[in-house]
C-alpha cells in the first residue's frame, strides 16, 4: 500500500516535559498495563514487527512483544523519548526511537510493519479518517487504535476523578466520536473494551490540591478552589502523608486486520 496523497494536518502541540512526567509516572502506578495491555497480549503476541505511533514510554508494548520482535516507535516529546531509550536498553528490546508526530509519518521512509498500534493519542479523535490513511500503508497484518471509552472527561489523566462541574469537559465518550466520524468504508473489524484507573501518588494532600488547582482553577476562584479542595476531600485515598487519586478509565481497541 502506498501512502493516500491527501492535504497534511497541522500538528497538534507536542507535550511539555514536566506533563508527560506526570503522566508515564501515573501510568506506572496504574493498572493500564495489566488491564489494556492483558488485552492487547491477546491481539498482538505474535507480532513480528511492530510500528508503535505517539509511543509514549511504550508501557503497553512493554507488557507483550517479544524481545525478538523489531519495535519502532515513533514519539515526538524528548522526555518520553528517553524514556523509551532507557526502556529498550534495560529490557532487551529491538527498539528504534524516532522523535516526529504522526503527521510526518510520510517523511520518515518506513517500510510496513507486521502491526500498527496508536495508544491514547489525539490523532484518532481530532482527524480519524486522515489518520487512518496516514497509518493504513504502514501496516501489513494488524491495526489498532487503542482510544477512550469512558462516559466521562478525557483531556487530563485526572480528571475523571472530578464531578463534571469542576472538570469542564465534555463527557461524550471519545470512542463514539471516533466511530462516527469514520467513513462507513474504515470501521473497524472488531472492538474491545478493557476497563482500568489511572491512579497518582502525591507526596501529600497539599501537593495533590496544588496540582489541581493549577489544572483546574487557572483562574483562581474561590469558589471553584474551594468546590475542588472539599472534592478532593472526599475521594483521596490516605497512604501515611501521601494521597491517591484515582480516576476510572475505559480503553476501546479498534481492529483492522489487513489479512
């Protein structure tokens, strides 16, 4: 397959280092791994090769492929990227780290690989069917979009721990906007569903109302800081000094199988 000529998307901002800190550290005190990654070992075991787009700190292929498979991964942010690295060196894994967003994918003389797999990123909401058309060339066997199936908010890792009120977020589960927006021709061959938390520790309950209220009340208000700290309140998990949040997540897998 050769890579559908079409008008190239306008890259979304790439994460700060200091974000995707806080974001590979929850993911590793979080039962994602198990949960979505239990799932896709079920999906992607034999993979021979694998094209991992917006790979973050490659948790989820981490917990399934094969030391002897060829892993390329493909993140734009330098903290994940290293993050990777340090992975591949430590585990053993056949892992080339390219830093681009997925919007250069055209650019980056790939050949196909066995499997394409794109975890918890923009790309499938934001522009689905570009998307898809940008990563279909790519893929010899099996495709997979792993995206969020929650009714409930999306954007911040923690957010779902909040009320909508306090939140903002439109609730609409992400996966249903994908779906829709999808040409009947692109659904996919079969979904499947893994429920998991996303779960930090702060150092203590101070910390955890800090980093709320920065996320949460940019502005300031008091009564929306003073809304946000009785929440907090109410749902933080006491570890000695320190404080867990938690937040529910749904992933939904989207198959294609190009065989």
């Amino acid at each position: 397959m050769q890579l559908e000529q079409c008008a190239v998307p306008q890259p979304a901002p790439v994460w700060a280092d200091d974000a995707a800190r806080f974001y590979l550290e929850g993911i590793e005190q979080s039962n994602y791994a198990e949960r979505v990654g239990g799932l896709l070992h079920s999906l992607l075991a034999d993979t021979d090769s694998l094209l991992d787009v917006g790979a973050g700190g490659g948790t989820l292929p981490a917990s399934f492929l094969s030391r002897s498979a060829a892993w390329t991964a493909v993140e734009p942010n330098a903290f994940l990227a290293d993050a990777l690295q340090d992975l591949g060196s430590r585990e053993g894994f056949r892992l080339q780290v390219l830093r681009a967003v997925w919007q250069q994918l055209g650019e980056l003389s790939l050949q196909p690989h066995d499997t394409v797999l794109a975890a918890s990123m923009c790309g499938p909401l934001e522009q689905p069917e570009v998307f898809w058309k940008y990563l279909a060339p790519l893929c010899k066997r099996r495709m997979v979009w792993s995206v969020p199936a929650q009714r409930g908010p999306r954007q911040a890792c923690l957010s779902g721990a909040l009320p909508a009120a306090l939140h903002g977020e439109d609730e609409t589960p992400a996966v249903e906007l994908i779906l829709k927006r999808l040409p009947s021709s692109l659904q996919p061959h079969a979904v499947h569903v893994a429920d998991w938390t996303f779960s930090y520790r702060f150092a203590d309950f101070s910390a955890a109302d800090s980093w709320f209220q920065q996320r949460f009340n940019p502005a300031c208000r008091v009564s929306t800081g003073v809304a946000l700290r009785a929440h907090l309140e109410q749902v933080a998990v006491n570890d000695g000094p320190a404080v867990i949040i938690h937040a529910p997540k749904r992933s939904a897998c989207l198959v294609w199988d190009f065989q």
